[in-house]
C-alpha cells in the first residue's frame, strides 16, 4: 500500500506540475521576456523547506485553529476535513503542486526561450500560427526538457517524506504512508530492521528504473 501511494502520488502530481508549468512557461513567456526579473518571484515558493510548508499547511488548514476551515465555517456553516482520511490526498497533492510547479516552469520557460526566432518567423510564414504552430514546432522541440522535467519531479515526488510527514504523517490507517514514511516506521519506530531494508531496496530499484528510463530518452533524443 505504500507503493502504490508513492507511486500514484509520484504520478499524478507529476503529470499536473509539468502540465502547469508547461501552461505557464507558454503563457507567460511575453511577460517574462520583457521582465525576466520576475522569474525569481514566481519560484519563490522553491525556497522554503517542504518540512516547513508542510507545518504552515497544517496550522492553516488545522480544523481547530486552521484560518481556511474558519472562514469557511463562517460564511457557509461547513468545512471539509482537509486532513482526514477522505480529503488528505488531494490535499498532499494539491500542496506538493503548489510548492513545485515554479520548478517546472523555470526549466520549461528555458526551454520554450531557447527555440529559435527564425524557426517561429518560418512557421508564421507558412501560416502555422497558435495551437497550430505550437503542436507542430513548439512542442516538439520542447519535448526532451518536458520528459527530463517529469522524470525529475516524480523521483522526487516518489521518495515524498517531510512535508507529508509533518502535515499528516502516516495518516488515518496508513492512508498517507509513503515508502519513505514506511521504511522510517520500520527502521526507528518497530526496530524492523530486515523489513526497512527490504522497502529500502524496492524504492533503491525504483529509483534505478527511473534514471535508466531518462537515460534511454536523453539517448534517443540525442541520436534524433
């Protein structure tokens, strides 16, 4: 069950940060080409230690004393339980996206900045506007520094540990027990050292099938 949590928590906020990084990174690039000082703002949210966001989230939406279940008590008599069993997921990955997002939108923005002005006036030429152009050219020649964008952030996401672990820990019945969070239950808090050790090499393996999986598309990539 742990594997599975990493694994579809890994995905999902994978898929959702590169999408809204790739959106953002397109949207965006007029702005940040004229102002590429305010790149450092949008990822400021990179800069505070997922330990400490995952305590912010937790008094903020502390059902006793968090400010977003107070004013929603206040303005419509009901709140979710944001860190029950039910809702802590989608919460997780709501704040895992929130704090990562700007790291996908710097590589993207990179990336959409470094495709050549000649190639977009051709394009324009030849009458490949918007969407058109953007499937066509865009896209494509994006393509390596989304995957390598994706890989990065599910490996990180996989081995997901302080911040969910200081937001809600285990979680009600194990429902937030990542493999990081299972292998440190079993090595500090039951002793089971054999059994931490074992997890320890399923994430080990995991991670080794991911960097070969990089490995391989930067190849083909670069043979392309």
């Amino acid at each position: 069950s742990a594997a599975w949590f990493s694994l579809r928590f890994g995905l999902i906020v994978s898929l959702i940060q590169v999408s809204a990084g790739l959106f953002l990174a397109i949207f965006l690039a007029p702005l940040l080409g004229k102002r590429p000082w305010l790149i450092a703002f949008l990822v400021l949210p990179m800069m505070v230690a997922p330990a400490l966001v995952g305590l912010m989230y937790r008094l903020i939406l502390h059902e006793f004393v968090g400010v977003v279940p107070y004013y929603l008590l206040l303005w419509f008599n009901d709140f979710p339980a944001f860190l029950g069993r039910e809702n802590a997921f989608k919460t997780l990955v709501t704040i895992e996206t929130l704090q990562w997002t700007p790291f996908a939108l710097l590589i993207l923005h990179a990336a959409y900045s470094a495709i050549p002005a000649d190639i977009r006036e051709a394009a324009e030429m030849d009458n490949a506007r918007g969407i058109k152009r953007l499937m066509a050219i865009d896209l494509p020649m994006m393509a390596p520094a989304i995957g390598v964008t994706f890989f990065i952030r599910f490996i990180d996401s996989f081995r997901v540990f302080d911040n969910v672990y200081t937001l809600v820990g285990s979680g009600a019945g194990g429902a937030t027990t990542s493999m990081s969070i299972y292998i440190y239950q079993a090595f500090f808090k039951t002793g089971n050292i054999g059994l931490a050790v074992a997890a320890s090499m399923l994430l080990l393996a995991a991670s080794f099938l991911v960097l070969y999986a990089i490995n391989r598309f930067a190849s083909r990539q670069a043979l392309a």
